[in-house]
C-alpha cells in the first residue's frame, strides 16, 4: 500500500456495530474479481475502499480488500480487540482450487469472521475453527488456512504484522 497516495483519501470511518459495517459495504454487492485473474493482485488501501463507499462505486474491492477494510474498521471503531487477515486455500464442489480471504477478529474472548455480511461467530478451542467454517459455507475441502495480525499505526493505518502469521495444514 502507498500511504501518500491514501493520505489523499477519506479517514476510514468508525462504526457503532457490526451491522453498520455491513450496511456500509453494502452486503458484498459491490464485490469485483481480482484484476486479470488474480495476477496483479494488491490490497486495496483502507482509505480508498472508504473513499469508494462514500462515492457510492458500484465495483470494487476483492475479498482480501473486504478482509483489510472490516480488520481497519473494526479495530479503529473498538469493537475487536484483535483482528487478523486470515486466508484459505480449498477444493470447490467443481474440484478446482480457490482462495478466500476474510477477517478474523477476537473480542471479549469470543472470535468471529467475517467477509462481506453479520461476522459469524465460531466455537472455542479451535484456532483453526474460523477456516473450517468459511470452507464449509462454501461447501468445499479445506486446503490450508494462514493468519496475520492487524495492527492499527498512529496514523490509523494498518500495518501487517508478519512475525505473527501463522499456517494451518489440515
């Protein structure tokens, strides 16, 4: 991300609940394909994505740009206490490989995900439960699942944090 070019952009807003952020994203709706099949694929600064919200865009944003958005958001409003982009790799019901990114977020000792509605909320005990349960709501076989942690910068930027990624093979 390049945070000159975002400074030019809306700060990304703050949020009541959870419902509002669906609302703001618009269910998903607005969703687009990476761009050539995923080849150039570059997350979407936050501050963009809100700037496309409020300009009322029709496409925009892929799953990872969802993830990094809810992440921002939600951790700027209060209401995560930790957040992450979690990814997972599966076989489709057509027995093709695909991704999906969602965020992960914890709070109050609870640990939802969510991509572009309600976050679901997932069972304890299971660090692995959230990739599980994406991979099933698309009735698919999980490959594998990988997580990095979301930290909000002074500036409110958001800042992978890599030494935290973790894998999961199943």
């Amino acid at each position: 991300m390049t945070r000159r070019k975002a400074r030019k952009n809306p700060e990304v807003a703050t949020y009541e609940n959870t419902r509002q952020i669906a609302e703001a994203i618009n269910w998903g709706r607005n969703w687009r394909p990476d761009p050539l099949h995923g080849f150039l694929d570059v997350a979407m600064n936050p501050r963009k994505f809100q700037a496309h919200i409020n300009a009322g865009a029709k496409k925009f944003g892929d799953c990872d740009d969802y993830a990094l958005y809810w992440a921002t958001t939600l951790l700027k409003s209060g209401l995560a206490d930790k957040a992450y982009m979690g990814t997972v790799w599966y076989e489709n019901r057509d027995k093709k490989g695909e991704g999906h990114a969602v965020c992960v977020f914890e709070k109050e000792g609870d640990t939802y995900w969510a991509d572009y509605g309600m976050p679901h909320k997932i069972a304890a005990g299971d660090e692995w439960a959230w990739a599980k349960d994406v991979v099933a709501s698309r009735r698919s076989v999980l490959y594998a699942a990988g997580k990095f942690e979301i930290k909000l910068r002074r500036n409110g930027e958001p800042k992978l944090v890599k030494r935290t990624g973790k894998r999961y093979l199943p």
